[in-house]
C-alpha cells in the first residue's frame, strides 16, 4: 500500500478479516485529525445493535477516546447514540473519567424526528463510528445481509441531511456504515451481497481500519502529533473500556457473545494496537518518522 504515512499501515491491517484493504483510504486518518483540529464543535454518532438489545463493544471506546482528546483541544463535544447503546456509551465515558453528555434517541423512532439539540444545532463537525448507515434500498443491514433496521434507529439523518456548515466523518470498517458511500464501488466488486449491504451515505472525510475504534484512535494519534501532546489513552485505559462496556451490557459483534473482545479479537490485541499507535505518535512527535 503506497502510503507516507506510517499510521495507515496499522490502521489498514485486517485483523478481523473484514476485507478492508479492498475499500481502505490512505490518508484518511490524517486528513480528518486535520479537518477536527481547526473545529470548534463536534458530535459523535455511534452504537451498532447485531441483535435486539445485543449493543456490540466496537464504536464507543473509539468515540469516547476520540471525544475525550477533542474535549482536551479545547473543543465541546457532545455524543449522540439510540436507547440500545446509551449505556455502552455512559459506561465508556465514566471509564475514562469523561463528563457524560449524551443525546438518546429512540431505535424505533423516524429520520424525520432526528434533530440535534439546539444548542448543539450548528456543530463544525459530525463524526461516525460504527454507525449503521443505509443501503441503496434504505434498509440498513449487517455483514450477512440481514436487516438491523429495527434494531438500529436512522441516526444516519444526521449525515443525509446535515446541519449548514458541519463537516461530515465516517469512521469504520465494513460496507455498511455511515460513510462508506465514499468506497461503495470499491466495496461492492465483492459480489452480490456487498451491494445488499454497502451503505450509500457519504461523508467528507472516510476513515478505515480493520477494527472501527482502531480508526477512531489512528485519527487521536494524529490530533497528537498536530498538538505535539500524547491524547491517545493506554492500553490499561483500552481494557478499562471494553471491560465497562461488557459490565453495561455490550457484546462482541462476531459472537454477540457478553465477553471482553471487540470484531472477535481479545483485549491483548486491542491493548497492543494502541501501544503501537502510541509508540508511533511518541517517535513522529520526536521527530523519528518521516512525513
Ligand atoms: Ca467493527
């Protein structure tokens, strides 16, 4: 992958068989830590429901470090997600020691009641990850081509019809997310199904990565250097989230089992990925990476 930038190279591998490489975009990680770091206001959107009352482990600690490095900056964050992810969301927040400021929407609401609060009405930013976002024919539906629109409420309203002004994020790692409008004819040469399932909302800035959180802290390692301050958390912060995540409820989304493992893969491999990413930052900060 012809890449200058060494954080697309741990960002693009594909632990989890995803099939991201075919859809990866080098430099999106860059060029959305760029587009956030002149922002001023920035709403996350999150939560991805495999089953009824089943909120997987991958979207909130991604947003709730990413959150917690814009607060940081100097930015107001606020975080949006529906009923079946709240908790997952409030659990990652306290993990981090992070004030809970969070808008529930119901996931059986309509698009059309989707609005933001107005005194986060005018936000400079929107960013996803692991949202669902829809598919051509509206549905909005998981890796196996099965709906999960009665699951996931139509946060993606959000992003279809955004407020004046706010510059639009998609962090993920499968067709279905809001997003991956970008690389839909990319995705979708994987057959059938992937045109079942690729999403059509766009953004304008796409993150990819084998693991959705693993984008939402590739996009924190790039805020750092920009900064010249560490804002990633630890691989001791790492486990804190996913386990309070599990403890409120969340499931791995490969096993929609209540274990601490986030797209099949164990802690370790989370805890290391943020390491390297750290380790990374530290040395490009230090002047030990060539841009
Ligand atoms: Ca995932």
């Amino acid at each position: 992958m012809p890449s200058p930038d060494p954080i697309d190279y741990l960002l693009s591998l594909d632990l989890a068989s995803r099939g991201t490489v075919g859809f990866y975009r080098p430099g999106g990680a860059r060029a959305a830590a760029r587009s956030l770091a002149r922002g001023t206001r920035v709403v996350l959107v999150t939560g991805f429901a495999v089953g009824p009352g089943m909120p997987e482990t991958d979207g909130p600690p991604g947003s709730a470090v990413l959150g917690r490095a814009l607060r940081w900056l100097g930015k107001s964050v606020l975080y949006v997600v529906d009923d079946v992810a709240a908790s997952l969301m409030e659990a990652a927040l306290k993990a981090l020691g992070e004030p809970v400021e969070i808008v529930v929407f119901p996931h059986d609401g309509a698009a059309a009641a989707i609005r933001l609060p107005a005194d986060h009405g005018r936000p400079t930013h929107l960013v996803a990850v692991e949202r669902p976002g829809r598919a051509a024919d509206g549905d909005y539906r998981n890796r196996r081509g099965k709906s999960v629109a009665a699951w996931n409420g139509p946060l993606d309203a959000l992003f279809v019809k955004r407020p004046r002004g706010a510059i639009t994020i998609g962090i993920g790692d499968g067709g279905n997310e809001i997003g991956m409008g970008n690389v839909r004819a990319r995705f979708i040469r994987q057959g059938p199904l992937a045109k079942r399932v690729g999403s059509v909302v766009k953004v304008d800035h796409l993150v990819v990565a084998g693991v959705s959180n693993w984008g939402a802290y590739g996009v924190v390692a790039h805020l750092s250097i920009l900064a010249r301050r560490q804002l990633l958390h630890t691989p001791e912060e790492e486990r804190a989230l996913v386990t309070a995540c599990v403890e409120a409820g969340g499931v791995d989304g490969i096993s929609r089992r209540r274990v601490p493992a986030v797209d099949g893969l164990p802690l370790s491999t989370h805890a290391a990925m943020v390491e390297l990413l750290r380790t990374l930052a530290d040395r490009w900060m230090q002047g030990g990476v060539p841009r």
